[in-house]
C-alpha cells in the first residue's frame, strides 16, 4: 500500500509540474530577434504576422494540442475551445491567409531539432525542454524571460 502511495504522489508532482511548467518561446539562433511584444507575437499566433523584419518566412511549432504548453496558448490567445483548434487552421487555409499549417509535433526534443533547422521557425515548449546546446535561444516577452516575475505565458 505504501508502495502506491509513494507511486500515486510522483505521478501527481509529475503532472503538476508539467501542467504548470511556464511556456518557453524558442526560435533559431540566427533568428536577430531576442525580445518581442506580447502584442507582435499575439499577431504572429493569429497568422496576422506571417513575416520576421527580416523577411523570413515564420513557421509556427507546436506541440500536440493535448500539451500543457499547446493548451495554455489555445485558452491565452486563441480564446477557442481544443477541439476546435485544428477547425481555427482550416478555416485560415480556406480563406487564403495562410499558406502553409503549423507544424504540430510529439516531442519537445524534435521541436528544439526542428527549430535549429529552420531558420524562421517559432515554437512554444516547456522552459525545461528548451535545449541547453542546438541552435536554439528563448525569446523574451515584453522584456521578461520564462522564470522572471511579469512573464505573459505563465
């Protein structure tokens, strides 16, 4: 009985740990952006931006849309139901304003892969999961990194 009690309480701090770890904006190193308005990357969410500065085509990433990270935005900026996520795309493809779907993917490993490959690449994965040595850098948000008090994607 101890035994699953002690297995019931990691699979609960695992959960929570997970379900409130705070949401990490990744984009390629040469990306020359470091910090963006919470505003632009609202606009860049809704597919109203399309384009870095810089011309660069962008490329959202998600993660599957079961995720912590993936809900979070869905609940923050889209303000739409889950199961309709997928319908919100559809509908941007169908009236001309989108030219290619969001990447959605598993693993926050082929996300931080797929970044560093992709030059014009954005995604949102736990601050935990950003990789420490690919070609990848954390955005700031209105000044505000992932761990700092302020932080919009908590």
């Amino acid at each position: 009985m101890r035994l699953v009690s002690i297995t019931v309480l990691v699979f609960t701090v695992i959960f929570v740990t997970n379900t409130c770890a705070d949401i990490a904006v990744i984009v390629n190193k040469s990306n020359p952006v470091s910090d963006i308005s919470y505003n632009e990357l609202k606009q860049i969410l809704e597919a109203r931006k399309q384009y870095w500065n810089n011309g660069e085509k962008i490329t959202l990433i998600f993660k599957a849309i079961t995720s912590s990270e993936t809900r979070l935005l869905i609940d923050k900026i889209y303000k739409i139901k889950y199961e309709d996520f997928d319908k919100y795309w559809f509908l941007k493809a169908y009236d001309n304003k989108i030219m290619e779907f969001p990447k959605i993917l598993g693993s926050a490993g082929t996300i931080n892969i797929l970044v560093s490959e992709i030059p014009g690449a954005i995604a949102f994965i736990g601050i935990n999961d950003v990789s420490r040595r690919g070609n990848v850098k954390t955005l700031m948000i209105d000044g505000k990194l992932p761990d700092e008090d302020g932080y919009p994607l908590k």
